[in-house]
C-alpha cells in the first residue's frame, strides 16, 4: 500500500522515522589529496561506475539518468523521490549554481576539465554500487548539437521525461510566477515579441482604468495586471511565426522541422518560453535523432501525482535498479489540481482562449501520440 507522507518538512521527519534517510557524500575536492591544484591539471585514477549506463569520465562517474521536462510538470517532486532512493545520488539544480555552464560543460572537445568540475557537484559514487542522476528540467528544449554533445559523452545514458497537458502546465506555471510577484515581460528569454505584446496589453489595461477612474466607476487592483490567460495567448501568438509548419503538427513538412526561424529578429528566444515547453513532440523529435527511443522513459504528471508508487517501481526497472523498498512513503497529490475542464468550469480562462490553445497543441498532442504510439492525456 502507498502510505502518504507530506512533503517537505513532514516527508523528511517521517523518512526519518522510517529509519531510510542518508547524508549525501560530498565530494572532497582534494579526493585524499590526489586533486590538490588545477583541476586541469589533475591526476586522473582508476573509476568503476555501476550498472550499464554510467560511464567514467576522467576519474569520475558520469549520471547514469538524466530528469528533464518543464516546469509544473513534477519534475522536483520526481527529484525528491528520486534522492531516497538507497542506490541513487541525484543533487538539487541548486547545487550546479556557480559552477560551470550546464551546456558549455558537456562540451568535452573544447574544455575537457569543465566536465570534471561540473561533476564535482554530484557524490562521489565511483567503485561503489550506487549510481548518480541529474534534473535539468530545461534540457528538453536543448539544440540539436547539444543533445549530441550528452550522446558524445554517455551514449548509454538513460532520458526521463514527465509530460503534463500542456495548457494546464502552462497555466500553472504563469500562476506561480503571478503569485511570486514576477513580471513576464522581463523573462522568458526576453523575448522581443512577448515584450512588445505584453507592454502593448499593459497599457491598454492603465488607460481602460484611468477612463473608469474618471468616470467614476469603482477599478479594482486586479484590473491593471497580467493574467495567465493574458500571458498564454501572447506566448501563443508570438510563437506561430516562429514555426512555420507548426513545428510538430502532422504532415511531412511539420516532421522534418526540429528548431524555430532564428533569421526572425522577434523569435529570438523564443524556445525559453513556456508554450514552447510544452511542444512535447518537436523536443523529443531532436532527443530521438540522437538517441534510440529505448533510452527514453516517459512519464506523466497524473501518475506521478496520483500513483507514485506504481510510476516509481516502472522507473527503477528502467533503470535496472532495485525497486524502492517496500513501504517508501510517498506524497499523494491533490486530486483537484489545474486541468483544462477545471480552468473552464471555474472560469479561469475563457473558451475562446481555451479553443486557439488546444487548436494549436492538437497536432502536436497526434504527433506525440504517433511517436510512441500511445495517448498520454
């Protein structure tokens, strides 16, 4: 039986109580005074990495498994449970801050040694049986050449993917940021169109309020802020030129294109934005020319929310772990989290909004279903 377990203070506490928690091992950065100095110039010794996808590099043991997908789609609740594991080390993205560029480090032919320090973060794991795992959740919009730059390094390394519907992903992610009190037109890869889109909505919302204002009509607060729904059909708009056959729609034009229009000064960026994040198919599209459709792993939001257990023990199998003891506590998620019916029966977005996104994403949801021959929400 799944036992449920709040995260995250209650979870450690009842971790804890079950007698199954661990310190990770930092690496010493002198490893017994061997790696004294440059870490260029540093000796490289004798590393045995556990199971068949780890490899060793320069002494080190490259993860076995990498976490991606986007944001609101439970990749740090995966993280979480992930790290509890008795046979895996995977750290926070936290713990790559001030390290080397997650990208730039995987680029061996230039620096090896960067590699070397970006591992650093990561416990030593060498001649033992434990295995290390990274989440990057931003690695699924990765370029092509980057991809091949991890297939390069750790051709046997194995891609999970969460996937969650993507408006409701969408959704949940501009609510989050909303409430911290972040401003959309100075992020998301500042993006000339979402700027431009969101400053032209931005004042319309200050001179409708003022007229109200002046004719005596009560404004609220609210009135003169961005909404998701706001911020979604900006992103959406802003994205169609970028892709011009619709990036992973059907057809045979739309299944060779893998990288939006760069010559076009207003899609610069444009991958950083959340609507793109959610074009699951034309990301894994790039992830499977490079890597066979064996070493991917998809996972969706609902079963990790709903059946953990169930989704956890598929995982360790896939990674030809041990499963996870009987009894793990795992959290059991909401059952009333954001989907599309919710947003449409509470009003949270209208149905004309919720019609133009699912129009857009029904070619992309075919082709997901196409590439791996099964639906996913």
């Amino acid at each position: 039986d799944q036992t449920a377990c709040k995260m995250p203070l209650a979870a450690a506490a009842c971790a804890i109580a079950a007698g199954r928690t661990r310190q990770r091992r930092p690496r010493s950065s002198g490893r017994g005074g061997e790696r004294s100095g440059s870490v260029a110039d540093a000796p490289i010794h004798a590393c045995s990495c556990h199971g068949p996808f780890a490899r060793p590099y320069r002494g080190q043991c490259l993860p076995s498994f990498m976490v991606i997908g986007s944001q609101k789609a439970a990749t740090s609740k995966l993280r979480w449970y992930l790290s509890r594991h008795p046979s895996i080390d995977i750290p926070k993205e936290e713990a790559f801050h001030g390290g080397p560029n997650p990208v730039a480090a995987w680029d061996t032919s230039a620096e090896p040694w960067l590699l070397s320090t970006y591992l650093d973060a990561f416990e030593d794991v060498c001649n033992s049986t434990r295995v290390t795992g990274l989440k990057m959740p931003d690695y699924i919009v990765m370029s092509s050449r980057t991809i091949q730059l991890f297939h390069v390094a750790n051709p046997r390394v194995r891609i999970l993917v969460t996937l969650r519907e993507p408006i409701a992903r969408m959704y949940s992610y501009f609510a989050m940021q909303l409430r911290f009190g972040w401003s959309p037109i100075n992020h998301m890869g500042k993006n000339p169109c979402m700027q431009r889109r969101l400053r032209e909505l931005l004042r319309a919302k200050e001179a409708a309020a003022l007229a109200a204002r002046a004719a005596g009509r009560p404004v609220e607060n609210e009135s003169v802020r961005f909404t998701s729904e706001d911020i979604m059909v900006a992103n959406l708009h802003c994205v169609r030129p970028c892709y011009r056959n619709n990036a992973s729609g059907l057809g045979e034009a739309a299944a060779q294109e893998v990288w939006h229009e760069e010559a076009v000064p207003q899609c610069r960026n444009i991958y950083f934005t959340p609507l793109v994040h959610s074009m699951y198919a034309l990301h894994l599209r790039r992830w499977l020319r490079v890597f066979p459709v064996d070493s991917l792993l998809l996972l969706r939001f609902d079963d990790i929310v709903l059946r953990p257990i169930d989704a956890l023990q598929r995982l360790a199998a896939f990674l030809n772990l041990p499963p996870f003891p009987e009894g793990f506590k795992v959290e059991h998620g909401r059952e009333n989290y954001t989907t599309v019916t919710r947003l449409l029966e509470s009003g949270a977005v209208t149905r004309e909004s919720l019609r133009l996104l699912h129009e857009f994403f029904a070619p992309h949801d075919a082709m997901l279903r196409q590439m791996f021959g099964q639906s996913f929400w």
